[in-house]
C-alpha cells in the first residue's frame, strides 16, 4: 500500500472541492445529532434517493427524540413500512428511548456512547461523531474503501475488517488537516458521485494524489471478495378476503421481518399451501384463483411468491383488516402483494 504524500494538500483538495459540489440533502441542513443518527441508519442499505421522502416524513413526525421515544412502537415502524430492514427502525426508536432515561434527552457527544447506541457500529459512530460535533473521528464505509483503494493502490479485500481499519489509520493523519464535518462527508460524497464503480477520473479532485490514476489501474481497484450466493425460497401467498377487508397475521418478534405483517404465506406447493390455511383458519374454500407471481430480494436471500385470490365462507373478523386503514406496518415483500391487488382491482 502507497502513502499519502501531501496530507495537508490532499484534505484541502478534496474539501475545497466539497464545498463546491456537494448536492443538497436535507440531513445536512442541520446539525442535530438526532437527525444526523437518523439519516446515517436510513442510509444503511438504502440509496440517498429512496431514503429521502422516508427521512423527511419521518422528521416531520417525530421532530425530537422526545417525540420519538414516547410514540409506540407500531408507529415508529408504520412510519417505515417499505424502506426494508425494520430492525433499523426498531433500533433508533429503543436508542431514543435510551436516550430519553440514560442522557435526559440529549443526544450524548462521547465517541463510545454514540457506538453503545442499538444499531450504531464502529462507521455509524465515527460519521455522528464528525458530522455533528466536527470531531475528528474517521468513518469509513464502502464507498470511503473504493476511493482509498485506488488513492494508495490498496491490494487487500476491502470487506475485511482489518484492512477497514488500515485505511482508518491512514486517514486519521489526514483529516487533521480539515474541518473533520467537511472531510469526512467529502469522502462520502466522492466516492457516491465520483470514485464510483466506474470512475470519473477526469472531474476528481484527487486525482493527482491518486496512484491508480497515475498508473491507469483504476479498474483493478477496489479487490472486493465474492458475496455468497444468494438462497431461494418458494412460497405461496394466500389472500383471503371477506369485502374490503384481508386476513393478515404477525411474523414473530425475532428473526427476518419481525413482528411485520403479511397475508398467510406457506413455504410449500399451492396445494399444500392451501391444506395448513384451512387448518389455521377453520375455512371453506370456495374457489382458487391465481394472481400472479411477484420477486422480492433481501440482502441474502430470493423469495418467490406465488399469489393466490382464495374464496372461503366464515372468514373469521378477528383476523381481517381493511389494508388502507391498517395501522401497523406491512412488510416490502407483501407491499408488492398490495400493488398486485391494486393491479387486479381487488377493494383496498
């Protein structure tokens, strides 16, 4: 790995060039830690573009930690229903309530209690830590590994958590040299509008510090291993309606999706499928419809989800829900079921 050769100049050039280009997001609008915290775990695993109509009407609900620690919880994930991975939003609502008994209320300023915070890690921490209270503390994320990796020619596989923390090092020689808010959102934005997978070298202000650029290998960088192989899960989808309403049940309070809602869904054959439905709810079946086949990927896993309309006498009422007054959150993979029922101009 290659050494930084101007830090000072390096910092300069890359906030310099901040300053000027930076998009206009609404997270950077304020310096509430609050706001930062939440806009930092909206963007774990969503891009800026989805994330930013869920931040704002999110905010707009729960303003304060306060008004976030004293809503229900069934609530505070309504409030996220279709931005995927709830336990995020479980996550920010127990820190607030957190920080509500254990800091009166106020965000805490410490590095080590922002990281003992539910859902914050080693990156989260360091980019609260910098952008709100302009500390010198260096996140690196995968977009602050790619830029890096071809800055210093770096040959480790970037997911390792060592090789995170080589680049860590390294930046915090360097970010001294900065107003360590600018710096460490700069790196961010880079590596998001920039140093991407495929790199706009010639609009980069660090291009003159960068190894690969001078040795044309910027396609080399970064060395990423392998994710495993996604796994794929069949299910079939029941829908059960009796006028206007549906028959949905909770997931449990642990694992994928928990405490989500979703119509009965079977990991088994139509058939089958249908079988354990007449048995969970006591039904008469009517007829079988088919409704069509919807994909929904999670981060480690594929399911396929065959949907079917079916017909049944004695729905039973305590177990259906009018889906456009529903108050609790549904999962994304059964939202897509919902756009299919309004596809087939089924009552919402």
């Amino acid at each position: 790995m290659k050494t930084i050769e101007n830090p000072k100049k390096f910092a300069h050039d890359l906030c310099d060039w901040y300053r000027d280009n930076k998009r206009d997001l609404p997270f950077r609008k304020s310096k509430d830690p609050y706001k930062i915290f939440l806009s930092e775990l909206m963007l774990q695993q969503t891009q800026i573009a989805t994330m930013i109509p869920y931040y704002e009407r999110f905010i707009e609900r729960f303003p304060t930690i306060k008004a976030l620690a004293e809503a229900n919880q069934d609530e505070v994930l309504k409030y996220w229903e279709g931005l995927g991975y709830y336990s995020r939003a479980r996550y920010i609502h127990e820190s607030a309530q957190m920080i509500m008994n254990t800091y009166d209320g106020i965000f805490p300023e410490a590095l080590n209690d922002i990281e003992a915070l539910k859902g914050v890690g080693r990156y989260t921490s360091r980019a609260i830590h910098s952008i709100a209270y302009d500390e010198p503390s260096v996140a690196v994320d995968g977009n602050v590994m790619r830029v890096m990796s071809r800055v210093l020619l770096f040959d480790e596989d970037i997911r390792k958590t060592k090789n995170m923390r080589l680049i860590e090092d390294t930046l915090k020689n360097v970010i001294v040299h900065e107003k360590p808010a600018d710096f460490t959102q700069a790196l961010m934005e880079l590596g998001a509008l920039v140093c991407k997978k495929s790199p706009l070298c010639e609009a980069c202000p660090l291009k003159h510090h960068c190894f690969a650029y001078k040795q044309n290998r910027q396609n080399d960088y970064p060395v990423v291993s392998k994710l495993k192989d996604k796994t794929t899960h069949t299910f079939s989808v029941m829908i059960v309606r009796k006028g206007n309403c549906y028959i949905l049940n909770q997931r449990p309070p642990k694992g994928l999706l928990a405490n989500m809602y979703e119509f009965p869904q079977y990991e088994t054959s139509k058939n089958n499928a249908l079988k354990q439905l007449v048995k969970d709810y006591e039904l008469v079946l009517d007829s079988v419809d088919t409704l069509g086949t919807i994909t929904h990927i999670f981060t480690h896993k594929i399911w396929t989800m065959h949907v079917y309309a079916v017909n049944a006498e004695n729905v039973p009422d305590n177990q259906i829900y009018a889906l456009n007054t529903f108050p609790h959150a549904v999962s994304k993979a059964h939202l897509k079921i919902i756009d299919l029922l309004k596809e087939k101009n089924l009552p919402l």
